[in-house]
C-alpha cells in the first residue's frame, strides 16, 4: 500500500536496485524462508513505518542521510510489533543488521522504497484484505440499516392515518 504515497516520498530515497541486487534480495528471502527470526512481512512492516514516519515530504522533522546503512534505522524498535520481541534471543541489532546488512551490496536509506517494493507484497495483500474484510462488514452493515430503514411505516412512527380523523392525522379536540 506504500505506492499510495510514492509521490510524498522524496526522489532521494526512490534510488533504485540494480538487477542482480533485487535477485539477490529475492533469493535471499527464498532460501532462507524457514530459517528466519523475521520473516519477510515483519521486515517490510517495519521498513513501511519507517518510510511513512520519516520519508515522507510531509515528515521533515529529521534529517536523514540516504546515504546511511538502512538496518541502522530499522534498529528502532518501535517500528517493530510487540511479538518480535518475544521470539527473539539475540540481541536486536546484531539480529537487523545479520538479516537487512548481509548483502554483497551497502543496502541504504535511499534504496528504502525500492527494497519495500521487492519485499512488501505480502504485506501489501495482508492489509488488502483486512481492508476488504473492513469494507464487507461496512456494506453488510449499512445493507442491514436500510433493510431494517424500510421496515419502518408510518404506522410504527404513529403518523398518517388515525380512527377517527378524516384527513389522516391525530384527531384534534375544538375549542
């Protein structure tokens, strides 16, 4: 879902990955599957706050060199879910950089989007689908509010026609 702010990213941090990089990542995650502490989607979970709470345009509060190793941003642990942390036996950072650091190549700040956009389509069709569980219980619930909507009369609301009233509303008393 990050390409719905491509455009509030500065262009610094859109640098691309080669080819034989983005292999590298794939393979990577491929080969390595089962054996991860983090798997791909709390890696891209947290490469997605990361980019959403300091590369945005809208977010100039700090000064990130894009040139800067990405794992050592990523060593923030609030980007990170609470159950990261219960699996987890080694220290943190010696973990983010084993698994974001080990690559032939410097992966950095500015290959941030890049790098989500290799990594992040499980995380993408996760929250695609919440969204649409979100939206299948919003329409079943407005369908059910105008079905039970057109079950009420004007008889429910005591209005309209009344005994004894010839034109149909409550009968008044003279004075």
């Amino acid at each position: 879902m990050l390409w719905a702010f491509k455009k509030k990213i500065d262009n610094q941090f859109k640098i691309g990955l080669n080819r034989g990089q983005k292999e590298e990542i794939i393979n990577y995650f491929e080969k390595k599957h089962n054996d991860l502490i983090l798997t791909k989607k709390e890696i891209s979970s947290a490469v997605r706050r990361f980019i959403t709470r300091y590369l945005l345009n809208d977010n100039k509060n700090e000064n990130i060199d894009p040139n800067l190793n990405l794992y050592t941003c990523l060593e923030r642990k609030f980007l990170w879910s609470n159950e990261i942390f219960s699996k987890i036996t080694d220290n943190f950072n010696v973990l983010i950089k084993r698994y974001i650091g080990n690559f032939s190549f410097d992966l950095e700040v500015k290959h941030s989007f890049e790098f989500y956009n290799i990594i992040g389509k499980e995380e993408d069709n996760f929250i695609l689908e919440e969204k649409n569980k979100f939206v299948g219980l919003e329409e079943k619930s407005q369908n059910n509010i105008l079905t039970n909507a057109s079950k009420i009369t004007a008889k429910t609301l005591g209005i309209g026609e009344n005994k004894g009233s010839k034109k149909g509303g409550p009968k008044m008393k003279k004075k």
